[in-house]
C-alpha cells in the first residue's frame, strides 16, 4: 500500500508538469522546449519569496503562478509568433523554444547561482496521516488535490468556456479561426500563460517534495512528461493525468522490486510498449490522413 501510495503521489506531480505541457502541444500543436526551464524557474522564484519576502507557501504559489504566466507570455511573444508565418514554422518554434529555455536559465544562474537552493524547514507544515497501514503527508494529499482540480477545471475550460473552444478552432485550422473573427494571437497568448502558471506551479511543488531545486530541476521532469503525454495521448488532459500516475507507479514498483537504477529503464520500457501497442496513446484519438 506505502508503494501504491508514493506512486500515485510521484505520478501526479508527473501530470501537473505535463497537463501544462500538453495544453500547448496537443490544443496548439506547438513543442514548447522551454516548459522545463518555467518548471525552473517557478521553483526558484517560489523559494526566493518564502526565504526574502517572508510570503507563506499559500501566497507563494498564487505569485509564482502569476510569474510562470508572464514567462509563458514572453515565450509566445518572442520565441513562438514571429516564426508562426514560416513554412517550417512548427520546427523553427521547438529551436527557437529551447533557445529561450537557455536564455531563461542564464538569467536564474546570475539571479541565483549554480547552487542547489531549499525552502526553510518551516514552509509547509510537516502533518502525516495513516491510511489504510500507509504513511501519507499532508503535502503529498495537497499535491494530488491541485494535480486533480487543475485537469478538471482544464478540461471543463477546453470543452465548454469560450477560450477553449477557440483554442480548439485554432487547432483544427487557425486560418478559418481568423475568417470566423477569433483573435488568434490573444488565444494562443492565453494557451501559453495558461500551461507556464501550471508548470510553475508544478516546479515549487516537485521542489516541496524533494526539498531540493537546481537549474537543471526542469530537464530532469521534461523528457518524462513527454512519455506521459504520449502515454496518456497527446492533447487529452485526462490521459496526462492518468499517464503521470502510471509512470509514477511503475518508476516507485520498479525502485522496490528491480533497483534504483532500473527506474528510467522501466518509465521509457513503458512508453515504448504503449507506442507499439497503441500509438494515439491511452485516451488519444486514432486520426486518418486523406491523400
């Protein structure tokens, strides 16, 4: 039950990474490389305003998502429109992402160094509980509630609200979306201020959990929630959920009853599975091409 647990909690922090990630990538078709270094960044901006600022974790989290919303604006403005009129636009756009990503992480090695930095001991209350003969904290329940209410809130906004449905138009054909009167550019800004507030949230939270953020936090997560988009199927909200949380299940079975080094190894044996089994992924949709 304690492996069952510690799985559904790593996956979890999975999904919130990859929820943010597969909102541009699978709504606008988009790569966005720079996720990872937002992941980054949100921690690091979370721990600088509980250490200097004196703010709680509770009014942190609110400001780092402002801030992840604001590094997401600056990546479409800059990394992502002005190459969106080129041909080869979808692959000048991944370049240019992981460009910015760079220039991001530049920025936080001269803001905070190359050291390994923490939240005071005292930044989320150190409360567990017993379930069902397993230990469970309180951070890891607050975890999963966020990672849950995020993706249904997401999934409700893609489905029904107004933005979703003209993030869902722009998809199908961004042309016809600005022939029907859409404002693309302010949609697609929205889309990556949207999946930045979450990944930088997902980056104080991984960082809560192992009490540790580096620059290099991001790049450790992000090829990762690349399997668990592909697992759970790409632009499906629900399936990066529930592709988190497999890959957080298989990684904690296979820490335990393979060894630690046989994580990575069972986290991409899987990814590879699901692709030679179901290449749309779990909750994907098959799709046909008409020539």
């Amino acid at each position: 039950m304690q492996q069952l647990m510690d799985g559904i909690f790593l996956g979890s922090i999975y999904a919130l990474f990859a929820i943010g990630f597969t909102l541009v990538f699978g709504v606008l078709d988009r790569l966005n490389l720079a996720h990872a270094a937002v992941f980054s960044a949100g921690a690091l901006i979370g721990i600088e305003v509980v250490t200097n600022l004196g703010l709680s974790i509770w009014l942190a989290i609110p400001v780092v998502m402002v801030a992840g919303a604001i590094l997401g604006v600056l990546i479409e403005r800059i990394a992502f429109r002005p190459l969106a009129k080129r041909h080869d636009a979808h692959f000048a756009g991944l370049i240019s992402s992981i460009a910015f990503g760079a220039i991001i992480l530049a920025l936080l090695q001269a803001r905070y160094g190359p050291d390994t930095r923490r939240f005071p001991p005292d930044s989320f209350p150190d409360t567990r509980f017993e379930f069902l003969g397993a230990t469970v904290s309180l951070l890891q329940v607050v975890i999963l509630a966020i990672s849950i209410s995020l993706m249904l809130i997401l999934t409700w906004m893609v489905a029904k609200s107004k933005l979703g449905r003209g993030m869902r138009t722009i998809a199908e054909n961004p042309h016809a979306a600005s022939v029907l009167g859409l404002n693309v550019n302010r949609i697609t800004t929205a889309t990556f201020a949207i999946s930045s507030a979450l990944g930088a949230v997902a980056g104080v939270l991984f960082t809560l959990n192992v009490n540790a953020a580096s620059l290099g936090l991001g790049h450790s997560v992000e090829l990762k929630a690349l399997a668990v988009i592909i697992v759970g199927g790409m632009g499906s909200l629900p399936g990066a959920l529930v592709g988190g949380l497999i890959l957080g299940l298989a990684e904690v079975y296979a820490v335990n009853y393979v060894g630690s080094s046989w994580r990575d190894m069972v986290a991409f044996g899987l990814l590879f599975l699901i692709l030679i089994l179901r290449p749309q992924g779990l909750f994907g949709a098959r799709k046909t091409r008409e020539v």
